[in-house]
C-alpha cells in the first residue's frame, strides 16, 4: 500500500516536472546567465524583456484561438503589417512634409487616436470574419484559408503603401501625441527611473480580457469544446460555426491591436512590417503548451510562451550569438516545447 503510494507520488512528480519543464528550464538558464553577466536581471534589462513581450503579446493571444481549434493563422503578420500601415499613415503629423494623405482633416489627437484604433480593429474584424467564414461554412482547412488570405492582405498592403505617389516608402513622421500614447512612460522604477511603456500596460489589460473572455463567458468554454470535438459540442447544442467565425474576429481585432501599437513603437513602417510575425506568435502558444490537436490551451502559458521567447532571445544576445544561429536555437526550442507537450499528454493518459 505505501509502495503503491510512493509511486503515485513519484508519477504525479514527474507529470509536474513535464508539464512545467520550459520553466525549469528557462528558470536554470537565468540563473546560469545572471552568474555570468550580473547586469542581466537589471531594470533595464527587466524592462526590455517585457517590453518585447507586450509589444506582440495581443496577437499570441489572437493566434491561440486559432490553434485551439486544431488550427493556425498564417494571416496574422501580414494583418499586423497592414494595420500598422494605416495607423502610421492616418496618424502622420499635420505639418509632416510628406505626409501620406494630406487631405486628411485634423480633429483633436485623442479623437484621431481612438478613431484611427476603431478602424484598423474594424480591417481586423472583417480578415477574421473572412477567415473564420472560409473555416466553418466551407469546412475548409485554416491553414490553406489563412494562407490565401496572407496573399491577399499582402497584396492590399503593397497597394497601401503604393497609394498618392508613395511608391512603397517607409510610413514614418507620426504625431507626437500617438507616439506618446504608445511609446511614453507614466511609470518609472528602480534607482535610474528606467521608464516602462504605455504599451506593457495596454498589453496587461488585454490579456486580463482574455482570460475572463476564455475562463468566465460561455463563448470562452465554447470554443475549447468546439477544440476537443466538434461534433460532440454540436451534439450538445453548441453552435460551431458561430464559434469559429468568433474566434477568427477575435483574433483579427488582436492582430489589429498589435499593428496599431507596431506603428508608434518601431516609427517608421513599410510593407515589410508584420513580415513572419505569426511564427513567433505560434512559437509562444506552442511553448506555452497550446496543443496543434486542439482544446489545450490557456492565456497565462501564452504569456509565458511570449515571455519565453524574449528572455531566450535577451539572452543570446547578452552572449553575442549571431543572428543566423540564433534561428538555429529557436528552432530547437520549438522541437523540444513540443517533445515536452507530447510526453506530458502521454503521462497524464
């Protein structure tokens, strides 16, 4: 009876190491770092980290949807780029020489801000919609739809940057009071008052929505049974496409999110913006054990999928790898996130 006990213990040991091994290890790998150079759980190296986490976070969040219903988005970085786009253009400075649209008549910066945010969320909306459409109406397959959407949002922001004579050059020369929005500080901390970014903050209040969306709202436990089986959850009275057409919506506005933040944060945006973007936004959600087969996921490992890739990335620059391995790495962080997810399933079965 003890033994029996003992290797119950044991087992529900070993399922825990499973299930949280990344943060383990990502755990030993700060620790081994911090020996070698002390500077690196420093404030301003803190602040960097979750800057970069918060600054593509909304849409790990928006593409995890996707992957709970045993899909992807490959749509998502050309969205970002198109969203970010317009946000630049439309938020351009009144007395900006080359400003994209002059024509543009100049409200109050809050009203332009907000109504600048309610479009590109609006773009956002209607690629989801298209994208979940495609999905639930046509039983086509998320991969082969988002791909052609990818193509086709590309296309629409080639056409973009290309409109009143701008032949494709970087968008740039933002107002003050929308790079403020994004880019400035009401928070400072430690000895050298290292300032943390609005954006970090916008990024905290969006995951806190998540959560509740995906925790406490009939649509949030919808879509993990719409993830696990379809069919089961239509027998049940769930109604699947309308799910799915939501979680694409979603999706899209938190693609929308991030284009709109992207344009402040980097200031100068071309069609290249967004370019690959989804794959380390599927990277996170994979690191953080979202689950390809669908109905596994949650908001918090997303955040630490996101936080992961961040931290592993501050630190192969503190070390000075160079770029071309650091892909090499990531690449194998990715292989092993999912070993670990698939010996973690087998152990609970």
């Amino acid at each position: 009876m003890e033994k029996a006990k003992g290797h119950a213990q044991v087992r529900r040991v070993g399922n825990w190491l499973l299930d949280h091994a990344m943060i383990v290890i990502i755990i030993l790998a700060v620790i081994y770092i911090q020996t070698q150079r002390p500077t690196f759980l420093g404030w301003a190296s803190i602040v960097n980290i979750i800057s970069l986490t918060a600054s593509r976070l909304p849409m790990a969040l928006g593409i995890a949807g996707a992957i709970i219903l045993t899909g992807t988005d490959l749509s998502a970085g050309r969205v970002v780029g198109l969203t970010a786009c317009m946000s630049a253009a439309l938020l351009q400075a009144a007395d900006y020489p080359s400003k994209m649209f002059p024509g543009i008549p100049q409200f109050h910066p809050a009203i332009m801000i907000a109504g600048t945010l309610v479009i590109v969320m609006i773009v956002g909306a209607v690629i989801g919609l298209v994208n979940g459409f495609s999905v639930a109406k046509f039983g086509l397959h998320p991969f082969i739809v988002t791909l052609a959407t990818q193509l086709i949002t590309y296309g629409v922001l080639l056409l973009f940057t290309n409109m009143n004579g701008n032949s494709g050059a970087p968008i740039s020369g933002l107002s003050e009071p929308f790079k403020q929005f994004v880019n400035g500080s009401v928070v400072k901390i430690g000895k050298d008052q290292i300032p943390i970014p609005n954006f970090v903050w916008y990024a905290l209040v969006l995951t806190v929505v998540m959560w509740f969306i995906w925790n406490k709202t009939r649509f949030g436990k919808n879509m993990f049974a719409c993830g696990s089986n379809p069919e089961a959850a239509n027998v049940s009275g769930v109604n699947v496409a309308k799910n799915t057409m939501m979680v694409f919506i979603l999706a899209g506005i938190m693609y929308s999110i991030t284009g709109f933040i992207e344009a402040a944060r980097i200031g100068s945006n071309s069609p290249s913006t967004g370019q690959n973007y989804e794959l380390d936004a599927i990277a996170a959600c994979v690191i953080g054990g979202a689950s390809l087969a669908g109905g596994k996921g949650s908001v918090t490992k997303t955040v630490i999928g996101a936080l992961t890739l961040a931290l592993i990335g501050n630190i192969m620059n503190l070390l000075s790898v160079p770029a071309y391995p650091q892909e090499i790495i990531m690449g194998f962080i990715i292989i092993v996130a999912v070993f670990l997810q698939v010996f973690t399933d087998r152990g609970k079965e």
